[in-house]
C-alpha cells in the first residue's frame, strides 16, 4: 500500500510541476503489397503544470498523502469529484467564459470597370 501511495505521490508531484512527453508518429505506404514505413516524425510536448494538482499538494503539506487517514482519503476523494463534477465541459478562467460569437464575414468588394465617358 505504501509503495502505491508513493506512486501517486510521485505522479500528482509531475503533473503539479508539469512534464515533456515524447510523441512518435509513423506513417506507411503499401509497397509491393506489403506495408513499409515512409515516415517517421519524433516529437516532444510540453504538458504544463496543473494548478488543481498544486493546490491539493499544498492543502496537504506538500503531498504527504499518506498522512492522511481512510475517511480522510475518501472525504478528498469525493470533494474532488464534487469539483469535477461540477466543471466538466467549463473552462475555469473567468475571462474565456464571456461567450464569443463567430465573426461576420467580410464582404465582397464590388469594384466597377469605368466606362468609356467616365475615362
């Protein structure tokens, strides 16, 4: 118990500080009948820190979860569903939740072609 309580520790402290993750895309063609690689494209994304993560680490001392007791632990667990309950789908930044509408598009520029007596 102790060494998966270690593990979320350790978890909920990389996704609180953030982490890279490396992406590999492969792509292939049928050649000849059978499937060969053409492409090969590595990539790295940059997950950035989450702040929910932090603030549970902080409430909790630093993330030492394992301080805590049973009832302890599941009063956490179901005020975090609480809160996740209550966001999902909604943005939590007070400023993105104004509703944005879709830009008019512009209009045609109607130019006309003078005449022979307006030269």
């Amino acid at each position: 118990m102790e060494k998966e309580q270690g593990k979320i520790e350790e978890a909920l402290l990389k996704v609180a500080l953030g982490y890279q993750v490396a992406e590999v895309t492969e792509e292939y063609a049928e050649v000849d009948g059978k499937l060969k690689l053409t492409k090969r494209k590595r990539t790295k994304k940059d997950i950035p820190p989450d702040l929910k993560a932090m603030q549970l680490l902080l409430e909790n001392g630093g993330g030492t979860l394992a301080e805590l007791s049973d009832e302890q632990l599941e009063e956490e667990k179901e005020r975090l569903l609480a809160v996740l309950g209550q966001t999902t789908g909604q943005v939590c930044d007070e400023k993105a939740k104004t509703v944005k509408r879709p830009r008019a598009k512009p209009r045609k520029r109607v130019v006309r072609k003078k005449t022979e007596a307006e030269k």
